[in-house]
C-alpha cells in the first residue's frame, strides 16, 4: 500500500475509468469519479464485450462479489453465404457485457446495489471512492504540487478542485487530452458497426447450433458480421436466458448521403459516433433488414431482423502521441489514448491493462516512466494491428470472403 493517501480524480466514469478508480481505492487512495453523464448511472447499450487476458485478471484480483462474469465460447468458425461451416478453429474465448462490467465496478467502487451483484464489504485501508455524475471537465492547470481542475457541476456552476493526480479515462473523445493535444481527434474511417441483441431462446434451432457458446463470423465484399453468446439480464449465465449479441460491419463513405442520413436520428438530430438506441429511424433500420436477407447467411439476417434494440457506432482511428503531461501528474488510459478499432477485441483490455499497470506505478513496483513506456507500447501495437485488421475486413481481401455479386442495399 502506498505510504501517503493521494486525493486522485478520474475524468470519465464507464469502465475505464472505474478500473482505475477501483485499483487506486484499493491502494488507499481518495478518488473522486468525474462523469460527465447528467444522471447517476451510465446508460446501457447492451452491448457485448470480448473478456481478454487483461480483463479476466482484472476481475479475478479486484473484484470481491467473487461472480462469474462471462459465457465460454469454445471454439470459432466462419459460416459461408448458405450458413454452412467452411472453417473451424478450437479458440475458447471468454464473452461477457458492458452492463455486467459495470455494475460490479460500481459495487466495488461505491456500492452500487443492483440485481447483477452483492456489494462487497470494504476492504481494510482502503480509500474512498465518490461517483460524481454531471460533472464537465474544461480546463486543468499545474500548481506544481497538485493539479487544479475547472469543471461545471450538476447544477451547471463553474466550480474549481484539486487533486495530487489526474487520471483521464474519458473515452476517444476525450476533454482532457483535447486540452494538451487539440491537435488529435477521431477520424471516421468509412465504415461503421451495426449493433444489437437477441434472447437465446427466442432464436431458431439454426441459430442456436450456430451461435450458442460459439464465436461465429461471416466474410463478404466490403461486409464482416460475428455473433457470440453474452450474459442475459442482470448478468444472468443461465442457458436459455443469455444473450446472443451480434456486430455487423458496413462501408459508408464519409462524404456520402447514405452516411449522413444514417446518423441521423428520428428526431432529425445528426450524431457523429453513435446512434443510440431507440433513436434510429424507422426506415432505415427496415432497410437494413431488407439487406441483411439479401446478403448474410440465414442464420444471421435472423438475429438481425429479430432485434429490438439496435444501435449504430462510426468506426474511427485516434492515438494521442504520449499518455502523461504536466510531469506526470495528469494521466490518459484506455480509449483516451488510443481509440482502438473493435476488430482487436482489445478496448476494453487496455483499459484494465493501463489500469492494473498504474496500480504497481502507484505501489511502487514500477516508474511512472515505465508505465509510460509500456502503456503506449501496448497503445501504438494494436491501434496499427487494428487499422490493419479492419481495412482487411472492409476495404481488402479477406481469404474466407464470399462474393456478393453487386447487392445493393436498396
């Protein structure tokens, strides 16, 4: 445990941000959770997450509910235009969700009740950890032994605080580094990911035997689609009651009118990265239906069409060029350094990566220094093997695509 508690603020409070907080609470740290968000928890977009190495060991050393947080995929394959296997690789990969994450984070952090856990019992000589929502960041400034942080409260006052350390993990379009690095910013890359979910059992035998447990792909010209199996509501494991989430990657050009009129909402409201639920327009999303028996896989255009809930994310490129300012008392982890493309499985890795590695900083197992280093190593590697993962996908040749012969989506 470190000698001196720190009084600590992370901008940004979805995963990224309570790893962090969770780490350096359990280090006896005071940290304060800044979310920009005006209601007090984050919305859920039922979206599902690649359990990496990097989260398994987050959870299996911080989290003290002690629950399960994963379905085991045990093997992947591609299906071909007719729904068939045309390859097969014994991969076992652990699925889970963003709701379930978060909802153990918060009772670790805060003592968040909710259906999804138990809030555990604090943990001896460990700090606070305060959930401030409607809270925006607008300007830091170094007073040499502490940072002074702007913000605007809940109730919309300009208010000042300060901290010992600053930790920014306010996603891809983060405030914090805008303010060293005006000069980075996310790029959209011509295309985008169609998102959703569908109940286990309300899915046909077909797409049960090609999706339950199994991490499923489709390959077709300027088209990637997957599917896996995630916890159900409240984070439920039970077979039957699980989620089968799906992604679905599309090219759009940017300069396009398809494009624009995709990231309008009902509302007539233009989004630049997301397309939240509920908001999408009605026409658009029969269209894309439309499409999907035109050109996926049975099994897929199923869970397609049967979705109640889809939403849309632009698919962008951002990497910021160093993760530490004003000597290292202000720090970027997760999506705040680098936005990486979902093709790597590895956003929310990195942030619990960044996170644990801050923790030995912070321990005095390792420099700050060298968490810089190792941090933004790991950050440059898969931002470029994503880029390349994705412009395989969308733009090159994908050695098990399938033609599909000029389809048009309308």
């Amino acid at each position: 445990m470190a000698q001196k508690p720190m009084n600590v603020v992370v901008v940004g409070g979805s995963l990224g941000g309570l790893f962090t907080g969770v780490v350096l609470k359990r280090l006896g740290h005071n940290v304060r959770i800044f979310e920009r968000n005006p209601t007090s928890l984050l919305h859920n977009q039922g979206a599902g997450v690649v359990a990496g190495g990097d989260t398994q060991s987050f959870f299996s050393k911080y989290d003290n509910t002690h629950r399960p947080i994963a379905v085991t995929s045990r093997l992947r394959h591609y299906l071909d235009k007719e729904g068939r296997v045309i390859r097969r690789e014994d991969t076992v990969q652990k699925m889970t969700s963003w709701d379930l994450l978060y909802y153990l984070l918060r009772a670790n952090f805060d003592g968040v009740e909710s259906e999804y856990c138990n809030v555990p019992e604090k943990v001896d000589g460990e700090g606070n950890g305060l959930y401030e929502y409607g809270h925006l960041v607008t300007g830091l400034r170094d007073g040499k032994d502490h940072i002074e942080l702007d913000f605007h409260g809940r109730d919309g006052d300009k208010e000042t605080t300060k901290a010992d350390l600053v930790v920014a993990a306010d996603g891809p379009s983060s405030t914090v580094r805008k303010l060293f690095e005006p000069e980075v910013s996310r790029e959209y890359v011509g295309y985008v990911a169609w998102r959703g979910t569908v109940p286990e059992n309300e899915a046909s035998e077909d797409a049960k035997e090609a999706f339950v447990e199994k991490f499923a792909f489709y390959h077709a010209d300027g088209i990637q689609i997957l599917s896996y199996t995630i916890p159900g509501e409240n984070g439920t494991l039970e077979p039957g009651k699980r989620l089968i989430n799906w992604v679905w990657y599309c090219n759009y050009p940017a300069d396009s009118q398809e494009f624009s009129e995709l990231m309008t909402d009902e509302d007539g409201q233009r989004h630049h990265n997301t397309l939240p639920i509920w908001k999408m327009r009605k026409e658009i999303w029969y269209q894309q239906k439309d499409y999907a028996h035109k050109v996926l896989p049975p099994q897929f255009a199923e869970i397609v069409s049967n979705t109640q809930r889809p939403f849309i994310q632009a698919i962008t490129d951002v990497l910021a060029s160093r993760n530490t300012y004003f000597g290292r008392k202000v720090l970027l982890i997760g999506d705040a350094v680098a936005g990486f493309r979902p093709h790597t499985a590895a956003s929310t890795s990195q942030a619990a990566f960044d996170a644990q590695l801050l923790g030995k900083a912070m321990g005095g197992k390792m420099s700050l220094e060298e968490w810089e280093e190792e941090t933004m190593q790991f950050a440059r590697h898969m931002q470029q093997k994503g880029v390349q993962m994705g412009d395989r996908s969308q733009f090159g040749y994908h050695p098990f695509a399938q033609s599909l012969g000029g389809v048009a989506r309308s």
